[in-house]
C-alpha cells in the first residue's frame, strides 16, 4: 500500500508529522508505503510547512456525507443548494454535524 492512498494520508490527521518529522516520514518509507522520505504530498503542503496545512476530515458524519451525497444528488434531494453542498438548516446537515462529534 501506497501512504499518499492511505486512510491515515487521506485523513489528513497527520499532517504535521509528515511534513515537519524527518524521523515519521523515514517510518513511512521503512514501511514500504514510500520509496523515499520526501515525497510529495498529495494535499499540497510541502515539507516543513507548519502554517495552513490541510485540515483533517472532521468526523463520522463527512465521512457519511461522502458516501450519500452522489444518492442525494442523483435524487435531486433539496436537503441540497445550487453548488449540491447541504443546507446548512437541512435536517440531514444537522445530522451530519451531531455525527462528526464522533470521531473516527
């Protein structure tokens, strides 16, 4: 397995030791999840940024989110706006927001 394709990358939950801890991306490579320690990242932070890195997926409920919104675009759902993001007052944004206190 790749670590750019990794759960732990895609998350971006460790950012901050990918980009700034030569030790953390030397494990990575030792792992065989890269051929060397400083590869790119794919969100676009580069190594030893500290400030405005990617922020982490914030819960269950995104990740839900993710996997139902192209059912609810399909279905043309008006839990929706125009840019098919979710109604911040929709009953299944508010679902969403009480979801992502779970962390996963």
């Amino acid at each position: 397995m790749n670590w750019t394709s990794s759960a732990h990358c895609t998350s971006r939950a460790h950012c901050l030791a990918c980009r700034n801890d030569p030790a953390f991306r030397a494990s990575i490579v030792k792992a065989g999840m890269a051929d060397t320690k400083d590869f790119a990242c794919p969100h676009g932070a580069q190594i030893g940024q500290t400030e405005k890195l990617p922020q982490p997926k914030r819960g269950l409920g995104d990740l839900i989110e993710a996997a139902v919104k192209p059912i609810a675009v399909a279905l043309k759902l008006d839990c929706l706006d125009q840019q098919q993001k979710l109604k911040p007052e929709s009953p299944c944004a508010q679902r969403r927001d009480r979801l992502n206190k779970i962390k996963v």
